[in-house]
C-alpha cells in the first residue's frame, strides 16, 4: 500500500484552495467573510493538514513493515 498519490493530492487540493482564498479575500469584506472563515475555511485547513500528518505517521508504519517483513518466510499457522 502506497499513501503518496493519495496524499499529493490532498496537499495539491489544499495549495490551490489557498490560492483562490488568497485571491478572492481581499474582495470580500463582509461579515459572511469572518463566518466562513471561522466556521469552514479554518477548521478545513486544520483537518486537512492533521489528515497529511496522520498520513505521513501512517506511511512510516507501513514503511517499517514493509522492511520487517522483507526476505523472511513466515509460517502464520506456527508450524
């Protein structure tokens, strides 16, 4: 299992969100604006880096198994 395609576009998804806010925030000065912000735009930011962070733990676990299980037969029954 490979978590980088997945990931890459996660982050790639973030990045251009960010590019259009960083393009449309300066025109929109409203109090909608704060609302979305706080209530959709932070938390989204937030989740979606914990979600890259969780990834990147995820892909050392996987790495590590990747490397205990390589070359070595095991027997899952014992025997």
């Amino acid at each position: 299992m490979n978590l980088d395609g997945g990931r890459a576009r996660l982050y790639s998804a973030l990045k251009t969100l960010q590019a259009h806010w960083d393009n449309t925030e300066p025109h929109w000065q409203d109090a909608m604006k704060h609302q979305f912000v706080e209530q959709i735009l932070t938390p989204l930011q937030d989740q979606t880096a914990a979600a890259l962070q969780a990834i990147d733990q995820m892909e050392v676990i996987l790495h590590q198994m990747r490397r205990d299980c390589e070359g070595d037969s095991f027997d899952i029954y014992g025997s």
